[in-house]
C-alpha cells in the first residue's frame, strides 16, 4: 500500500479524504503543519505528498521530496502559483490539481459577499444583538439596477454571472479568451472599459504575470468612485497597499476578499489569541465597509467530496502510469 503524507490538514480534509479513500488503497497521513523546507523530515518513506494552498514546494523542497522517492504532488485546489513547476518537472516529480471542484460555491460565495456588503448584514446583525433596531447608515442599493463586470469568465466567472443574471443585473465580462457561453450571460469589454463602468468588479481569474495586481492604483483611477470590487480568486491580483490607500480616498466604496496576498501567515489558522503584524491587513479589518473571508469561498460539502474525489483519482492515475487531464505537464 502507497503512503502519502497529506499536508495542512483539518479534521473535514481528513473526513473526505478517508471516504475517497473506501476501502482503504493508500496509507494517507495527515499532518496538520504545512509543507515548507522546516518539516521536510516528515516525508522520509512516503510515495507521495498532498498539499494545499499555502504549502511552499519551491526547489529545496523538491530536491528534498526527489531525494526521499516522492514521485507525486497531488495538490488539493486548483491553483499552483505555489510550486516551482519548472523544476519539478526537470526533477520528473508529477504535479497534479484539482481543477474543477464545485464553481458554484465560489460564485456564491462571491454574491454572499456582494449581498453583505451592499445590505450592510453584519453591522445590522451586531446592532440588532445590542437591540438596536435604527437603520441610520444601512442604506443599501438595488443589485438589479447595478453594473458587475466579472473578470475571468473560466467555470467559477460563469457560475457567478449565471447567478447574477437572475438579479436582472447589466452584467459586463472580461477574458483573454472570450467563450460561447460567457457571450450568452454578459458583454465581452475591454478591461478598461469594464473598469469605467462597473459598480461591482468580482475577480475570477488565475494569478500570473499579467494578473499580478491586477487592481492597483492605476486601475483603480479608471473606475467608478465608491465602486464594489469582490476577490475570492487569487489574493496577489489586489494590491493591498493601494486597496487600502483607495479605501482611505474614497474610491473604493466596498471591498470583499475571501483571499489576501500574505494569507499564508494568517489564513486556516487561529490567531485569535496573538498580535497581528501586518499592518495593512489589520488596517483593511478595521473598515467597515470591509469584508473578509478566510478563503472560505470553496468551503462547501460537494466541493470537498469532490476535492477529494480528484486528489485520490489523480494519486490513482499516477501510480498507475496513467494520466487523468489534470496532471500540469
């Protein structure tokens, strides 16, 4: 039986992955700490690694896990800006993703988040605990008169226009690559006009060189002032600094991240009892205009079975000299 070392556990990562894995084929570890170069003695006798997003499988790792016989990396999310592909790939060590894993929870998340902000739901629940039923300053807007641009028009851009197409929103989509289906939901713009028109900018894009920092202070002066931008996509495609420096002028009138581009340090973990040191986080949280999520948005039963599901398909496929589609090279 194959032994896996399954990186940054919680107890529902172990809960779906032991169903998956019914009857047992592999010898799944799990260890709660990440993957980093400080617990690479952790993998010594193991087939193959599980990691998640904050992992850090740069060189040193990889050189280590090639060193200790590990012939797989079986990533349990979509994205990988996490993993130095070209060198693992050099090394011969199989990468593989779950790509797909239910894009309607994203997409509603995204819209939780576009309601909450809109509606002011949480500083209208915090009064009404205290018994305070006055609606001074919880004014919302109607979303079904509002402009969204959706950046990213992959399977989660879709999900979300299909579920603000019922809100009867004027709903306006940006993409390299423009699809049939996204023409059927939304307006295909450039970026810049998208930008000047949009009182609501939801990003659902993947992170690369082109999309890093994709809303920062020049992009942020072509939009509409007080407009809503929503990330549940890739936290370093939102300059923090220049959020919060659009925050402090005004020109950003609502601001929903379920990820944030330092959340390796914060996000999955509880700090409740410790001093935060980002200080522009800390300062994001403290707007109340803000909301933030702890990437939350994949966080449903149906994305976790299938996150499940495709990691142990792809341990499967690999160990069997096969292939499943979702391997990165």
């Amino acid at each position: 039986m194959k032994k896996i070392a399954v990186f940054s556990t919680k107890s529902y990562d172990r809960t779906f992955l032991d169903e998956a894995n019914t009857p047992p084929r592999y010898q799944l570890d799990y260890f709660e700490t990440r993957l980093r170069p400080e617990t690479l003695k952790l993998v010594e006798g193991y087939d193959g690694v599980s990691c998640f997003v904050n992992d850090k499988v740069d060189q040193s790792v990889l050189e280590a896990l090639l060193a200790e016989g590990v012939g797989i990396i079986a990533l349990r999310c979509a994205g990988f800006n996490n993993v130095d592909l070209e060198t693992a790939q050099r090394l011969g060590i199989q990468v593989a993703r779950v790509p797909n894993y239910s894009p309607e929870s994203v997409a509603e998340h995204a819209v939780a988040m576009m309601l909450t902000l809109n509606r002011k739901i949480t500083k209208a629940y915090n009064r009404v605990k205290e018994h305070n039923f006055d609606l001074e300053g919880l004014m919302g807007f109607n979303l079904s008169q509002a402009t969204v641009g959706i950046i990213g028009t992959g399977k989660i851009g879709l999900a979300t226009l299909r579920a603000l197409k019922g809100f009867g929103c004027e709903l306006l989509c940006h993409d390299p690559y423009p699809s049939d289906a996204g023409r059927a939901l939304g307006e295909y713009v450039p970026l810049d006009e998208l930008y000047r028109r949009s009182d609501v900018i939801s990003l659902h894009c993947p992170l690369t060189e082109e999309s890093y920092h994709l809303i920062n202070q020049q992009s942020l002066a072509k939009m509409k002032p007080g407009v809503m931008i929503i990330n549940t996509s890739r936290g370093a495609l939102v300059n923090a600094q220049d959020a919060l420096d659009g925050m402090k002028q005004g020109r950003i009138g609502y601001l929903g991240l379920d990820v944030y581009e330092l959340e390796g340090d914060l996000f999955f973990r509880d700090l409740s009892d410790q001093v935060m040191h980002d200080d522009v986080f800390a300062l994001l949280l403290s707007y109340p205009n803000v909301l933030v999520t702890g990437h939350q948005g994949y966080f449903t039963r149906e994305a976790l079975t299938e996150i499940a599901q495709t990691t142990l398909a792809n341990l499967d496929a690999h160990f069997a000299g096969d292939k499943t589609g979702n391997e990165l090279f």
